[in-house]
C-alpha cells in the first residue's frame, strides 16, 4: 500500500471541510537504548526510527450536533492481530482522548465522526496508536483551520504519548529526550523491511517495568559492569554500511518467549536479512533486507516452526512524510 497522508472533501456551499482522510504509518525502532528515569517519570531514551509503507488510516466527518463524538473501529487483516475488538472501540483510545484533547485546547466544537481502520497489530511495538493520534491532530488541524505551529502540534503530541511527535515530523529520526527531541537520518535507498508478529503482544508500560525490574536484579547481584555498548555514539555509525550496525534493544532480555524470538531472528537472517532486531517494547521482529522481498518465504518457514505467528508483512522505509494532498468535490 503506498500512503498520502492526507485527503480532503470540501463543502463548497459551507464553505467548510467536511470530510478528511488520513493515513498514520507505522514505525520500527533500528535502535532503542532505555536510558535512565527522569524526575517526570519518564525515561530518557536514544532511539532511531523508520516509518515505514504501512499503517492504519483514519476517517473524519463533520456531524452535527456540536461536541458529539462518533468513533468506529474496522479491522483489516487478521483478527488474531487485535484481540478484542471492543476493546479498540472503547472512549479510552488515543484517537478519541486526541479528539477531546484537540477539543479543549482549540475551542473547536464541531461535532466529528471518526472511523479508524486498522492494521497494525496491536501491543507489536510498532506505533500504531501514537500514529493514530498524531494523525488525529493532523487532520484536525485542517478540518477545524486552525493552522497550528509545529511547536503548539508537537506539544500537544507529547501530551498523548512519547512517540506521538515522531509521527507529526516524518522521516527517519534519531529521537532523544522522551521522545521531543529529534535529528534526522537518512536511511540507504532500495531496503525492504519484513515483520513478523508473534501471536502475543505486550503492554509498553509492563514492559518498562520489567526493564527496570530486571536491571535492578543485575545491579542487586553486582553484574551490570562496564557496558560499553552504552557509551557509544551511535549518531556517527555510517547507516550505509547496514551489515555492520551495532544496534541493539534494551528491552531484548525482558522479551517473553525469548525461544520464539531467537528463531525468528535466526530464520530472518537464513532468508537473507543483513539486519534483524525487535521494535520498540517488542514483541514485533523484523528483518532489513537489500531489496523489497515477498513474505511467502518467511510465512513458509514459519509453517514448518511450532511456533505460531498472527502477521507477516512486507513493507519498505519511507523517507518523509508528503505534503496534504486536497481533492475538491
């Protein structure tokens, strides 16, 4: 699927947008360093991310009355992917407190209907609620025309979740900070990316738990050392030279079902991945490839596994986000 970010339907009697369309890509983390608790609660974080040619896409309408609220989830893909779907239609989604939270700090009352038709799966580690709401701020930005700076949008990004500014900025990034602070890479040309989900997922702050957990346990018992890993810039690693990259996840050693993981990692890399690691929180793996590749070959492979999987995806990086694309109607 090939992404415009975003499609708009104008009333010309009105004079007022009716009608957008949004698409929110997905994200995988190249690189993901968990640094320490910052006094906000927060941790600090050193990551590379790469949108990628995948993502959920998201409907507005006008309604009327003013301040009613409609939401709709459709589901595309397998159903394994997300669970229950009740779940995802409940007020507590991201793209739902986005709508209020846009609400309250615009004034802008208009009434909206929202359908979001999701594919990425859920709990994966790819991003795909951050991306729904930052493709909620986006979209609302120019249905209510009240043509906010990037620094009031970024705000109140951060205010929903630490990678939801990511997805306002577009392209590859190193992200820093809590995910407000931002330089951007550039990734090597012609790559194919596959994804492989497992049949479980997992919850971002049960991750972060177990991450300090964990490091607890090894600082309690005298084994953290010197890791030098972590004292590397890895902001001066020339990107070009993808066999050689010496990123990591520091979420890897919390990962449940590590058997199942260590098998995907290895059949990746025997289907000819030059690099292969987990995203974000995980449990979402995938594998970076020097040109686009089917995933039939992954999905037989993972046939012949005991192990059960809910997606396998073929996508690539996208290098930026476009511009709005406007349709008159």
């Amino acid at each position: 699927m090939r992404f415009l970010p975003l499609e708009l339907n104008f009333d010309k009697m009105a004079g007022k947008t009716r009608f957008c369309r949004v698409n929110a890509p997905c994200k995988i983390n190249l690189h993901l360093e968990v640094k320490g608790l910052r006094p906000d609660g927060y941790h600090e974080i050193e990551s590379l991310f790469a949108p990628l040619d995948f993502g959920d896409s998201l409907e507005f309408s006008l309604i009327d009355p003013p301040g009613k609220l409609e939401f709709q989830v459709k589901t595309e893909g397998e159903n394994s992917c997300f669970g229950d779907i009740s779940a995802l239609q409940s007020e507590k989604n991201i793209v739902c407190k986005a709508v209020r939270f846009f609400r309250d700090e615009t004034g802008f009352e208009d009434g909206i209907r929202v359908v979001l038709i999701k594919r990425v799966p859920v709990g994966a580690g790819l991003g795909g609620g951050s991306s729904d709401a930052a493709s909620t701020l986006r979209a609302l930005d120019l249905l209510a025309k009240t043509r906010l700076s990037d620094e009031a949008l970024l705000d109140m990004a951060l205010m929903l979740g630490s990678d939801v500014p990511f997805f306002l900025k577009g392209g590859p990034a190193w992200v820093s900070g809590r995910g407000e602070i931002f330089e951007k890479a550039v990734l090597p040309g012609g790559l194919g990316v596959i994804l492989v989900m497992p049949d479980f997922s997992i919850s971002t702050a049960e991750a972060f738990t177990e991450l300090d957990r964990y490091r607890q346990k090894k600082i309690n018992n005298d084994l953290w050392g010197n890791d030098q890993k972590h004292g590397m810039d890895f902001r001066k690693i020339n990107l070009s030279e993808i066999e050689t990259w010496p990123f990591f996840n520091d979420f890897f050693p919390v990962l449940p079902q590590k058997e199942y993981i260590n098998y995907i990692q290895e059949m990746l890399k025997k289907c000819g991945a030059f690099f292969a690691g987990v995203s974000g929180s995980g449990p979402c793996y995938f594998g970076i490839f020097n040109r686009y590749i089917n995933s039939d070959k992954i999905q037989q492979y993972l046939q012949y596994s005991k192990f059960q999987y809910s997606f396998v995806k073929s996508s690539f990086f996208l290098a930026s986000l476009q511009d709005p694309v406007l349709e008159l109607s």
